[in-house]
C-alpha cells in the first residue's frame, strides 16, 4: 500500500450505488492522480440436481458486463488511467482476486447496508471484503452521500 494512492479498485455491480462509489473513487483518483481499476463479478447460479448451467449463459453475462464495463469508463474516466476486468463466480471471492492482481492502494466499493434477516441470508460482499483485503478498504454506504448533501 502507498499513499498518496496510486491504484484504486472500484468492484461494480452496476446498480446506483457502486456507480455513488465509483464517484468517489474517480474524486479520490483525480485528486492523487490514481489509476482506476473498474471489477465487475458474474454471480453463478446455483445449480440443482445434475441439470448442468449453459456456459453460454455466463459467457453472455460476461461479454455485457464488458460492454457495460467500458460504456461506464467511457463516460465517467476521460482523463483517468483505467482498466476493467470481469470474473465469474462467488463476487466477494472475485473482489479479492482482483485485489490480487490489480495491488490497489485503496479499493472503494458500495455496500447496501441489509441487516437482520436480508443480511444472514444474503449475507454482506463488503464485509467479508473487509476482513479480508489487503488493502484500506473504504464503503460507501446506500444513500450516504446524499444524506450529506442534504444536512449540509
């Protein structure tokens, strides 16, 4: 790890608040003129019985998170050294393994704050990130940057 950061990790899942995150990962680059990886992991299903999963399937899911991948670096990283992967499977297990390969300084990622039963079931990527990266982990909270906005 150095600072000031150099190499920030940004895990997307494409949904309003890993794009807040990656607004804050982009405003942390641009400040320490870093280099944005952008991480999006492919769930896999859980299979029943002895039906196997089309690898078609998620050969589709990966070529549109790509796609999806780069419309978002297009828009949003002009001026930033970026790169992007995908990865197929558990996603806290593909967060970490881009944390392995890409090294980051920092890694800036969403966390949707489910509690109680939504959390024992569903079970929470950011936390298990958390404990196990080797790197500053900073979460960005649903609806926390707007909360600010509006107390301020």
């Amino acid at each position: 790890m150095s600072f000031p950061y150099r190499k920030i990790l940004c895990p997307i899942d494409f949904d309003d608040n890993s794009l807040r995150a990656l607004d804050k990962a982009i405003e942390i680059a641009r400040h320490f003129g870093a280099a944005v990886s952008l991480v999006h992991a492919v769930p896999l299903v859980v299979q029943f019985g002895e039906v196997p999963i089309p690898v078609e399937l998620y050969d589709e899911q990966e070529k549109a998170a790509r796609t999806r991948l780069g419309e978002i670096a297009r828009q949003k990283l002009d001026g930033i050294e970026h790169q992007s992967a995908v990865y197929t499977g558990d996603v806290a297990g593909s967060v970490l393994r881009a944390v392995e390969k890409f090294e980051p300084d920092l890694l800036v990622m969403a966390t949707h704050g489910r509690s109680g039963l939504a959390h024992l079931f569903l079970g929470s990527v950011a936390e298990a990130v958390v404990r196990k990266a080797s790197c500053p982990v900073l979460t960005i909270r649903s609806g926390a940057l707007e909360d600010r906005a509006t107390k301020g």
